[in-house]
C-alpha cells in the first residue's frame, strides 16, 4: 500500500511539473503592431489576443464584450499609451475587474514608456482638431523606437515569468540583431529618396519619416480628425502640383476614393500604407512592405 501511495504521489508530482512547464501566460495586446513585437520576444510562451484588427482605427475600436473576458483571464496587458486607446481600453479594464493589470503593475505594460514622442504639444487647443496631449502616439513606425519597446516587453514578461526570462531575452537579442540587419538595407533603399514629400491622409508618419528622413507633413485631413473638405483638398492640389509632389498614402480604414480623385488630379499614385501589420505579418516584414511599396512609388 505505501508503495502504491508513494508511486501515485511520485506521478502527481510529474504531472503537476509537467503542467507548470506547459502553462503559459495570457498576454492582451491592444493593437497588431504591439502584438507583433509581443509574439517576437514571448513566442511558445505565450498565447496572444489582439483586440484592434489591422484594418481598424486604433482610435475607435469596436469594443466588444468578449474583449473584457480576454482582459479578465489575462496575466498582461500590453498598451501603446499617449492616449491612443482612451476612448475604448478604459471601459474595457473596467469591466474585465482584473487587478493585475492596473496601470503601475507590472502586468500593465505602457509601450510609450522610455520611447520619446514627437509633437507634444505646449498647450492644450481642441480647435487644431483631434491632437493628443501626451504626443503623437504612432511610434511604433519607427523601428529603432521598436526596439525600445520589445525590451520593455521582454523585460515585463521576464518579471511576470522569471523560469522563462533567458527564454525572452534570447529572442529579443534575435529580434534585435534581425532588426539591425534589415535597417542598414531600409535606409540604403530610401537613401535616393531624402526630403522627397509624401501626401498622407492622416498625421500618422511623423516617425516613419524622420527615421528615414522623408518629408511627410502634407494631409488630406485640414486638422487631425477632420474630414478632408473641397477648400483644403484644392489647396493640397495646387502644393502637390507645385512642389512635383507624387505619392499619396492611404491606410485601409481612410477613404481611398478621396486619395484616388487627388491623385487623378496631381499625377501622383495612391499606396496602400497599412498602419499595422496584418495577421500573420512579422514587426519587420511589416515595415519592409512599407519600404518597399513607397520605394516602387518613387521609381514609377
């Protein structure tokens, strides 16, 4: 009978061993470029959620109920901050009543932390249109601010789950070298194009474009927020034509039509510049894509 009890405790034992190396942790990302970098650096030892779709805005996701289950059964929470998910994530953490992820815990992971934003403003004008107060919040175009964030994630992670810490660091010393290689060759690609102007529809390139030193500082949009009008598109008309300005880019939730009238009238060619990756896409065959499609624009 001992024998039986001490074999039976010697397997619960093993099984209870063998589950814990198995567990893994339950990670929420609020968008897909904060989950690309999360799946680099956590791999098979996490499994993800990402609540905003790539084709979404990031600023008004449709924030469903099942979210704030996810939120609730998650063991980290993985924001960009600077306001970017205000208007949703709030009453989403509300709802999920996970204390873990309360902001200052470790499991509450603010990617803007560390980063540096641009276009801070001094003060406060709601009439400039839809700004943020902390900066702008489309950080993760740049890749050298990538890198930034994918430590804080890897170092979250490690404090959340010390067993697996050289794990994370391993994959972020990967990620880090990868990145490397594929920056000299972005910044060789875009090199012939410096100071060539871009037409966006929104503000969302300012880092993309001062990381490989672009000019894109010229909207579809009069002010952040606002939907292009007659006046200012005529008046983005006669600057395009003016400055021999050629490429316009439009992300999947902007109105392609209005890009496309634009560019009917300038010569220019509308490119499909997607904010996130897509749903099987890597951090850096994400911003590869977007080197790549505006490097094909300028030669057409």
């Amino acid at each position: 009978m001992k024998q039986n009890f001490s074999l039976l405790a010697c397997l619960i034992s093993v099984l209870a061993l063998t589950c814990a190396a198995q567990a893994k942790l339950n990670v929420v990302a609020t968008t897909p470029d904060l989950g690309a970098l999360a799946r680099e650096i956590g791999g098979d030892h996490i499994v993800l959620t990402i609540l905003a779709k790539p084709t979404e805005d990031p600023h008004f996701v449709d924030a469903k109920p099942s979210f704030i289950v996810k939120l609730n059964h998650a063991h980290a929470l993985i924001e960009g901050g600077a306001e970017l998910e205000l208007g949703w994530l709030t009453p989403l953490m509300e709802g999920s009543r996970n204390s873990k992820l309360e902001v200052g815990k470790t499991a509450h992971i603010t990617a803007v932390e560390g980063v540096g934003l641009m276009e801070v403003p001094s003060t406060l004008d709601r009439s400039k249109g839809d700004t943020h107060a902390a900066g702008n919040p489309h950080f993760l175009s740049d890749p050298v601010r990538g890198k930034i964030v994918a430590a804080h994630i890897c170092n979250s992670l490690s404090q959340l789950e010390p067993g697996a810490a050289e794990f994370f660091q391993a994959n972020l010393k990967k990620f880090n070298n990868e990145l490397d290689v594929k920056m000299a060759q972005w910044q060789a690609s875009l090199a012939p194009f410096r100071r060539v102007e871009v037409v966006s529809f929104h503000n969302s390139w300012p880092y993309f474009a001062e990381r490989f030193e672009l000019k894109m500082d010229l909207f579809l949009e009069p002010k952040p927020g606002i939907p292009p009008t007659p006046a200012h598109l005529a008046e983005v008309i006669t600057k395009m034509k003016t400055d021999k300005v050629r490429v316009i880019v439009v992300q999947p939730f902007q109105n392609r039509k209005t890009a496309e009238t634009v560019a009917a009238r300038t010569g220019a060619v509308v490119v499909d510049f997607p904010l996130f990756p897509n749903n099987d896409q890597s951090y850096l065959d994400w911003v590869d894509s977007l080197v790549k499609a505006l490097v094909i624009a300028f030669k057409k």
